[in-house]
C-alpha cells in the first residue's frame, strides 16, 4: 500500500508539472523558441548541476552496483543492434526508420527517471541511480547519433562523436563529481547551497520542458509509432526488468533499471532528429505519445513489482 501511494503521488506529481509547462509555457509566442532556449539551459546547467549534486552527496563506493550498468547497457546495446537488423523489414523509409529505432531505445532516465525514484525512495541518497542515468544518458546520444548516421547514408564520424563526449556537460558534472566522491573532498558550504540550489531546478524545468514540448499527434505513420511505443514503453522494459529481477536485483537497484528501460522517449530524440535528417515529425508525435502514457505505464510497472515486493 505504502509503495502504491508513494507511486500515484509521484506520477501524478510529474503529470502535473508536464500539463501546467504545456498550459503556461506552451501558450508562449513563438513557443518552439522559448522552449529551444529553456530545453538548452536545463541541459547545459541545470541537469549538470543535479548530476552532480546527486552523485557528490552519495558514498559511491557502497551506493554504486558497477554490475547493474553493465547489465543494463548490455540489454540496451543488444535491443539497439537487434532493432538495426530487423526494423528496416518494419520501416521501409529511411529517415523514419533511424528515427524509429532511435526513439525506441531512448529513454528519458535523468528527468523523468531520477524524480520518480527521489519520490519512491525520498530520504536515500540517489548517487548510484544518477550515475547510472547519466552514463546511459551518454549511450543514447551515442547510438543515436551512429543510427541517424546510418539511415541517411553516411559514415558515423566517430572522431566528431568523441569530442561531443568530451565536451557534454553532463560527463564532465559526473566526472568532477566522481573525482570529490572518491576522494572525499569536500566544497567550501557556500558552493554546496549554489550547487544544491541550481541542482533543484533541474527536474521541475525539465518537466515543464516535456509539457511544453508535447505534440500529441499519430500522423501518417500510425503502425510504426504504434510499434515504437510498444517497444519504448512494454517491450524493452519487460525484457530487461525480467532480466534483472533472476539477476536478483531489489529495490532501489530494480527501480534504477526501471528508470532506464520504462521510461518515456526523451525530448532530445525530437531534437537530434530534427538537426540528424531523421522524421522530425515522427519523433515529436513519439515523445508526445509515450510522455503521456508513459506515465500511466510506468505507475503500473511499479505497482506490479511493488506488488510482488519486489521494491
């Protein structure tokens, strides 16, 4: 009972903030500028700063299971490669069928993710499942931008890829955060209340980003969104949560796996689309979509694995 409560009001927390950034934000002039702007800002400062509060206030060295990431990537990289074969025998158009698989795979593991596992386990320190998103945050931009490569006839430009690692702010939040972890360093109390201020401003403005960014079409492609939602949403998530659950991961750990397989597509898929030559307008209807029931797909992962105390 405890862990329905805690789920409904936690995803209906996250629905709300997701309606008000589409009634506020979304009513703006020139709305896809403000949210361009906004989504740049999260992305660039915010979420850093959560990345980095999360993981430098945890005991890394007890909090982090190295073999949870492991597993988890494994599934992902597998469901990636499986998906390049067999999704050209689903998609027939190219740009689509990039943007397909990019957005089925993807999932929205740091803003939707970390809020609803702050909102299950409130009181815990939350380096490890940080770590873990932001890592996995990484693998998406990675496979995305070698998908979208591929489906538009090009070589992926792995040198291009590695120096937009290096320079991805939240790589470089979670590697400074690492390296204070570790060693048990220390910033002076005013630093940590900057750094805890802007680090609780990322998932709120996130959020209200996700509302703002909503497009709740099917379009032309209704058997191919259809597929991708069901592979985002029910597939992906009931292969890998199985896997994890034989594994023998409970609780915090079994959520950890849950933010990266359940959770909906996130917004940068529409962008990465958008600036990569894929199907701009499949990718924001599968955002759209799977934000949406994403949300209701989600509540009852957790309510079935609460269910079986397996949280």
């Amino acid at each position: 009972m405890e862990t329905l409560v805690a789920s409904l009001n936690t995803v209906l927390y996250m629905l709300l903030v997701m309606v008000l950034g589409r009634w506020v934000v979304g009513r703006l002039p020139e709305r896809d500028t403000v949210v361009a702007q906004l989504n740049r800002l999260v992305f660039s400062m915010f979420l850093p700063f959560m990345v980095f509060q999360n993981i430098y206030t945890t005991d890394i060295k007890s909090a982090f299971d190295g073999r949870l990431l492991v597993y988890l990537l494994t599934v992902l990289c597998a469901m990636w490669l499986l998906l390049m074969v067999l999704a050209p025998k689903w998609v027939q158009d190219r740009p689509t069928c990039g943007t397909f698989i990019q957005c089925a795979i993807r999932s929205n593991s740091i803003i939707f993710g970390i809020p609803l596992i702050s909102g299950l386990f409130a009181g815990q320190e939350l380096g490890g499942p940080t770590l873990v998103a932001a890592i996995t945050t990484i693998f998406f931009n990675v496979i995305g931008v070698i998908t979208l490569e591929v489906y538009r006839g090009k070589a992926p430009d792995l040198r291009q890829i590695g120096k937009n690692l290096v320079k991805n702010p939240v790589l470089t939040a979670s590697i400074a955060a690492l390296f204070l972890a570790l060693l048990e360093l220390r910033l002076p109390a005013s630093v940590e209340k900057a750094v805890g201020t802007m680090a609780g401003m990322a998932s709120p403005m996130g959020l209200l980003l996700i509302g703002a960014s909503l497009r709740l079409g099917v379009g032309q492609r209704t058997g191919a969104l259809l597929g991708c939602l069901l592979l985002r949403l029910a597939v992906i998530p009931a292969i890998g949560v199985s896997g994890a659950v034989l594994l023998g991961w409970r609780g915090m750990e079994l959520c950890t796996g849950l933010m990266v397989l359940a959770t909906p597509t996130s917004v940068s898929a529409y962008s990465m689309a958008q600036m990569m030559g894929g199907n701009g307008t499949f990718a924001a209807n599968q955002v759209g979509l799977s934000s949406v029931l994403g949300a209701v797909t989600v509540f009852f992962w957790i309510l079935a694995l609460g269910g079986l105390q397996l949280l």
